[in-house]
C-alpha cells in the first residue's frame, strides 16, 4: 500500500495551529534557524531491510501481522516511513535474507517511492542449504581456507548485487570468534581475516567502501575475532582508504564512552558510520533514544563538531543507519520512533554554542561548559524537527497519521495476520 500525500496534508492542516505556537515558542530564541532546518530536511536515516519484521529472542517470536513477505513490500514499508518522515530515504539490505533477482524492476520501485539503497550487507553467520561449507568455526578467520574462499567469494557477490542496485559500501559483521580459551590462535584468526577482507577490499569499485563492524561478544562468548573499535581500526588502516570502521552503539561494554571512540575515528577519518540502536545490557537493539538519549545527544556533539572541522557535510559524509530489531513494537511505529530520536540529538547538537563551549574549555571553565552542552539538551526540538518535516512534504506528527490512517491494519487485510518476514 501507499499513503496518499493529501491524507498527510489534510493531517497536518489540522494540526498547524497547534504546531505553529510551539514552533514560535522554540524558534524565537534559535540562532541560525533556517540553516539549522535545511540541516535537518537534508539529514536521512537509512532503514535495514530486517527491521520491517518483528524480531525474535532465542524463546520465541510473536509476529504482529501484516509483514512484509517479500523485499518489494519491504521496500514499500520503507515507502510508507518516509513518506510520513521524510528522513528515511533509503534502504539496507542483507544478502542472502534479500534477494535482489530483478535490480532493475527493484531499483524502479525504489524510485518511485524516492528511495534508493545504502550500504549492502553480507552473511556469514548462518549457513544457507545449498552452501558448501559450514561456519560453525568462523568465516573469513576460518582455519580451513576452502571455507575462507567460499566466504570472500560471498561478499564478492554481495558487492556485485550492491552494484546493481547503485549502493556505495559493503557492510560486514562477522560473529567470527571462539567460546572457549584455547579454541583458537587469536593472532592466527585476526590475520586470517585480514588476508580474506584484503581479498574482498581488492574487488571493490573505486567508488566504494567496505565497514568493518566490530562487536565484542555474541554469539561466541570468549573472543570475537573483529571485537572492538582498535581491533576494526587495525584491520580499516592495514586494509586503505576504501575501509572504515561502523559503529554499531550496541556493540560496547557496558561504561564505553562512545563518544570518544566516535570523535578518535572522525579526526583520522576512518568513521564509515552507524548503527543506530539503544541498549541497558549489551545487544539489545532496542529503540534509539528509548535508554540513553544524553548519550546519543553527547555523540552527535562529537559529530557535528568534528565533522564542522573538518569540513564534512553531516548528511552524506558518513553512513546514517538504524540497527534494531522488536519483538513486541509494530516494527514501523518503532523505526518511526528511532529516526525522531536520531533526528532530536542531531538538533540538539546543532545548538551547541560552540565557540561559547570553547571559551569554557579553554578557561577550564567546567561548570559553564557542563551548562551549554544541557543548555542544548534540555531544549525541547521536536517542533523544529515538525516543521522541517513540514516544508519536507511529510507529516507534523508522523506516528499519529500511520495510526489514524489504520496503516497496519490495511497491511494486515493485505498480506495476512500470519505474514512473516525473512530476516533474523
Ligand atoms: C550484529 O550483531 C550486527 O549488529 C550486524 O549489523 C548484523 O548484520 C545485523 O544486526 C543483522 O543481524
Ligand atoms: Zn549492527
Ligand atoms: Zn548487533
Ligand atoms: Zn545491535
């Protein structure tokens, strides 16, 4: 299905009113302000293909109805986020989950609903049937090189897809590692990876980028083979220009100041970017800014002024996306949730009085730098974010349209109450 954009506008006329006086209210004291929302109309998350589905634990998955069965509804779902947002133009997918057998006709869809593809993912952390060799042991660390072959050759493929669909960057997360002390040679395994990443980065296009996404346990819970941001950083540096380093948030141990790495990876340009998600415990790809939003307004500070620094543009230097995964949200209301939240610290952010913040650090002045940075904070953006949407040509309050509009229960009478969809 496909929202009308007058259903949108007749929303939205009902709404003005009401929008226009907090609006004032924030504006008024808003320096910069038209830059400040042609920042934000420029700024767009990506959506993971697999977050269209409810997601599952290890005890069970309870499906929600109506989701998408195959990747032209998974792209129509992204259709339906963006329409309503307007920061949502583009889609990641995961290879063998999403099968793009007919680019053309995908990409054509894609268009028509504004869309285009980011990052490609590849898999080889679950076996496919028809696949050779297993990855019980690992992928491109494998000791055995015929299952290192079988698994370049993989991301190969995933590039060659990502070619025809017009992506840029091969994402790669490996959960590549070992259970138990003494399973494994961790030298052995890290060199390993390298020499098969080599193999990948080399058949890359020029134009392209491979992420090297880190992650410190699960599912091997003694080492993980790519495990944290120095050891992504090694390989992205050994690797060249083409690798980077992608910062999934739920990928820390619990305390990690996130921040920091972010800024590191910034100032020696090897950040590729994100995955989006919130967490209490370790993984829990729970909705973004639902735990810690003063987290995530603290790393896009680090963002916006290290990237002002060095001269990047915020909306495409770097990769935007969302990682999260629910087993009781509607998928979409959630993926609507996270992009505001994403949405809200990027305004926030933008607020900082910067050269007032640089003052204080260079008087040590840390009361009055504590104050500007909650001084931003504390400042209630979701108005500015509103009206962007507006001149945008999406909804003042998208989650209220999608459930005014009963968007769900259309999916539901279209694809069934048992649809489910391929992913995790
Ligand atoms: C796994 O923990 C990672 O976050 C990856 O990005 C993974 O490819 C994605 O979450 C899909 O499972
Ligand atoms: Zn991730
Ligand atoms: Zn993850
Ligand atoms: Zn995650």
């Amino acid at each position: 299905m496909q929202l009308e954009k007058y259903k949108i506008d007749e929303a939205n006329h009902q709404q003005l009113k009401d929008h226009q006086r907090k609006f004032d209210f924030v504006a008024g004291d808003v320096k910069n302000l038209d830059t400040i929302l042609q920042k934000l109309i420029d700024f767009n998350i990506a959506i993971p293909s697999w977050a269209l589905g409810t997601g599952g634990t290890r005890f069970g998955r309870f499906s929600g109805g109506g989701e998408p069965r195959s990747l032209e509804e998974k792209i129509e779902d992204v259709g339906l986020i963006h329409a309503l947002n307007r920061s949502s133009n583009s889609i990641s997918l995961h290879i063998p989950w999403d099968i793009p057998s007919n680019a053309s006709a995908i990409k054509a869809h894609a268009a028509q609903l504004g869309l285009h593809f980011d990052a490609v993912n590849s898999n080889t952390f679950q076996d496919q049937p028809d696949q050779e060799f297993s990855y019980k042991f690992g992928s491109l660390h494998h000791v055995d090189k015929a299952v290192r072959k079988q698994a370049v050759a993989h991301n190969i493929e995933v590039i060659k897809y990502g070619v025809e669909l017009d992506s840029k960057a091969l994402s790669v997360w490996l959960s590549d590692g070992s259970n138990f002390p003494g399973q494994l040679n961790m030298r052995g395994a890290f060199e390993r990876t390298l020499e098969s990443l080599q193999e990948i980065y080399d058949a890359l296009p020029d134009d392209w980028k491979v992420w090297v996404e880190y992650k410190p346990y699960e599912p091997n819970f003694y080492s993980t083979t790519i495990g944290d941001w120095g050891q992504s950083y090694l390989l992205s540096s050994k690797l060249g220009q083409k690798a980077q380093t992608l910062v999934d948030l739920g990928h820390h141990l619990q305390g990690a100041n996130i921040e920091q790495i972010v800024s590191l990876l910034l100032m020696e340009g090897k950040l590729a970017g994100f995955h989006f998600n919130d967490s209490k415990y370790g993984d829990d790809d729970l909705t973004v800014g639902s735990i810690n939003p003063y987290q995530l307004f603290l790393i896009f500070n680090e963002l916006v002024e290290g990237m002002d620094a060095r001269g990047m543009t915020h909306a495409t230097s770097i990769g935007w996306m969302i990682d999260a995964s629910h087993n009781i949200k509607d998928p979409i209301e959630d993926l609507l949730q996270s992009v505001e939240a994403i949405k809200i610290a990027y305004a926030q952010a933008l607020l900082v009085d910067t050269p007032a913040l640089v003052q204080a650090q260079q008087d040590n002045d840390v009361v009055l730098a504590q104050e500007i940075l909650q001084q931003a904070y504390r400042t209630d953006v979701r108005s500015l974010l509103a009206e962007a949407r507006l001149r945008a040509g999406g909804a003042l309050n998208p989650l209220a349209v999608y459930r005014q509009q009963t968007i769900r229960q259309q999916l539901i009478n279209e694809r069934g109450a048992k649809a489910v969809s391929t992913g995790l």
